[in-house]
C-alpha cells in the first residue's frame, strides 16, 4: 500500500478532505499534516487525526510565512513516529517549502509532488516580490516530480512561461467524487408554476464584485430571481458579508454543507450554478475551472459563464450553459428578462444528454492517480516532459 504523507494549507478546507478520500479510496495510506484556519471537521468525518502544524490567517500573507517559518522549526518534532512514507504531496507554494524539510527528515530520498490548484496573484506580479516568491517556488520545487493542477489554463498562462517548476505535469480537474455512486442520468427537474428562479453560489464565497452584481440583479429582476449561497464566506474580503446577504431581499446564505454527501440536495433545490469568479479577475478567475462548474452540471443546474474564461471554454466545448458577454446588472437583466420554463428545457436537455460522467471521479480514476504517485518512488527520467499538457486527463475517458 502506497503511503502518503500530504502537506495541506488549510486543514478545514473541503477540497482537502475530499483529496484524502480520493487517496484513499484509490488504496493508498494517507498521514496528513498541516495548518489549521477555522474549524476542522475533517477528523470528526473520516476518522483520520492530522498533524497540526499551526494556525494561519485568511488573507494574512504575512502571518502564514511565520507560521511556515515555525513549522519548519518544528516539523522534525511533528512527524516523529510517523512512518516513512513512499510520496509527499505538498499542496500550495507553502506546504512545498515545508515538503523539502519532511523529505530531509524521512532520509531526503522521499519524492515530491507539488498540489498547485490556484495561482496566487503575488506569483504573478512582475516586481522583486513577484520574482521573489517565483524564486523560492522553483528552489523548493527543484526536486518535484509531479505538479497536479486543475486547469490547462494554468499550465499555458503560468506554468509554462513563469513558473521555475520544470516537473511533469498531471491535470486532475475538480471534479466531483462519487466513489461508488448511481451511474443513472442527472435528475428530471420539475418547477412549480410563478416559483422564482434560484442561482446556487456554492463553495469558496471569496468574490465581492460576483456579491455586488447578484445583489443588482436580483433586486432589478423584482423577485422573479433569487440567489442561495452556501459554503465558506472568506470574510476578509467583505466589509460585512453577514450584514450585506442580511440585507438583500433575494440574496439569503445558508451556511456550509458537506461535500459531496450534500451536493445533489443543495444543487437539486437551484436552476442555475453561479460559475462566475472575479477573485484575482483576469489572472487566477480566468483560468481556473471552477469546483461549481462540476458540481452545478452533474447535479442539473445549468452553469452561468463569464465569455473569455476557461470556465467558458469549457461549457462551449460541450454545448451547455449560460454565457454572459459582459458581466453586469444591465447584461444580466437583458439576458434573463424573456426567461421562460421552455428555454430552461431546452438548455436543460444538452446538458442531460451528456449525463454524468464527464463530472465525476469514480474508484476506477482514484486509484489511477495513486498508481500515478506510485511511479514516482521510480529512478527519475533524464528529462521532464515536453509539454506541460502531456498527462491531461481527457472528460470523456473516465
């Protein structure tokens, strides 16, 4: 049984648990370890005990390079005991600092590949502090060999021109896990006459401009549309995220869930998934591929795309969704205004007739990747891969 040792960022983060799940169920052995920043529910869930390594702060990137710094002090302490495991997966640029440290502390021999799920926009700035932390991601990714990351955007925009990082590259999309789930079609959907149409924003609430133009819409629309939010509310980007949804007569926010145990009630109870992210807007919110995206369109609920993303180019690749030109109030109510129940059919039904899988990590697929970290206890190949895309996972194949 392979075993893993993975170096996350933030233990509460949903997107972690459902890694370790994925390792898991793929017949791997995983150690966690990592920061904590709110409440971790992961342990509680699945019976695995991380290692805590400390606590950082939401949009406090000063204060996460201390507790980093003081990890690493400490991190010969953590991990003692701790079985030697056969791959280290650090995910972000922070826990692949801390990645070298472990490796060292297990014999130096333990390979590492690097999570990079989301660029941050410091990475991309082309000042000293740009250059700085790009430096330092190359130094402490000199010896990854592999870098998982979501979007083949991020590979042509950051990866291959910017980035240091010179390892083999392995698209693993944010697709939603259904281990030994229903193979059947995506729900029928039935809406009671007058109902107002609902757009589900779930997951990581971090966009204050997606906030605003929601708030805009839904007020000019009279009723006739609604938004649900759920998930994590990165309240550090909002001056009052509470007051403000409090204060929305058609804006209401229902607190967390569980992923994916949740996702087919809470997607089931909208008609549209909000794929829109202006966090980082024209960097990191253009080229990711969102975790709604997946969720919204294995659920039956039609995403809503902003033209010119990945997140576009991937709806219009596979003949779903809503697309918006311009992303405002007025470009909005003009596209809605002459809504009705038969263009939702009709949108509704290229969706159900791509059915589920191009959404969905199956055990198959877990355990491909972990055959995947297997290899990687291999001698090195004399060169990396050519092109970055050359691992890139095909929907179509799952």
């Amino acid at each position: 049984m392979l075993r893993v040792l993975y170096l996350v960022h933030d233990l509460s983060d949903p997107a972690v648990r459902r890694r370790v799940l994925m390792l898991r169920a793929g017949g791997a052995e995983v150690t966690l370890a990592g920061f904590r920043r709110g409440e971790n529910r992961l342990a509680a869930i699945d019976g695995v005990a991380p290692l805590e390594l400390g606590a950082t702060a939401d949009g406090r990137f000063g204060q996460r390079l201390l507790a980093v710094a003081g990890a690493a002090v400490r991190l010969s302490r953590r991990l003692a005991g701790t079985a030697r495991p056969d791959v280290i997966l650090a995910r972000n640029l922070e826990m692949l600092a801390l990645a070298d440290r472990a490796a060292a502390h297990f014999g130096g021999a333990v390979p590492v590949a690097y999570e990079c799920l989301d660029v941050h926009r410091l990475l991309l700035r082309r000042d000293m502090i740009g250059r700085g932390l790009r430096a330092a991601e190359s130094h402490f990714g000199r010896r990854a060999r592999l870098l998982v990351t979501s979007s083949p955007a991020f590979a042509e925009h950051y990866f291959r021109p910017l980035s240091g990082i010179r390892a083999p590259l392995h698209l693993l999309e944010n697709r939603v896990l259904e281990l030994d789930g229903d193979t059947a079609g995506l729900p029928a959907r039935a809406r009671k006459a007058g109902e107002p149409w609902r757009i589900g924003w779930f997951g990581a609430i971090r966009c204050r401009r997606s906030l605003a133009l929601l708030a805009a819409f839904t007020r000019r629309m009279e009723g006739r549309f609604e938004v649900v939010l759920r998930g994590r509310p990165a309240h550090s980007e909002f001056d009052d995220f509470d007051g403000f949804v409090r204060n929305e007569p058609f804006l209401s926010f229902e607190g967390p869930y569980r992923n994916p145990e949740d996702l087919a009630a809470i997607y089931g109870a909208v008609d549209f998934a909000w794929a829109i992210d202006f966090f980082e807007e024209g960097q990191n919110s253009r080229w990711l591929l969102p975790n709604r995206l997946y969720e919204g369109c294995r659920h039956g609920a039609l995403p809503i795309v902003l033209s010119g993303t990945q997140t576009a180019r991937l709806a219009s690749q596979s003949g779903i969704g809503v697309a918006l030109a311009d992303a405002s109030p007025d470009a909005l109510v003009e596209r809605f205004a002459g809504f009705d129940e038969a263009a939702y059919a009709s949108l509704h039904a290229g969706l159900v007739k791509l059915g589920p899988e191009p959404w969905v990590i199956r055990r198959a697929d877990c355990a491909a990747f972990v055959e995947r970290l297997a290899a990687l206890r291999q001698p090195a190949a004399a060169a990396p891969i050519a092109s970055p895309l050359a691992n890139k996972v095909d929907c179509h194949d799952r």
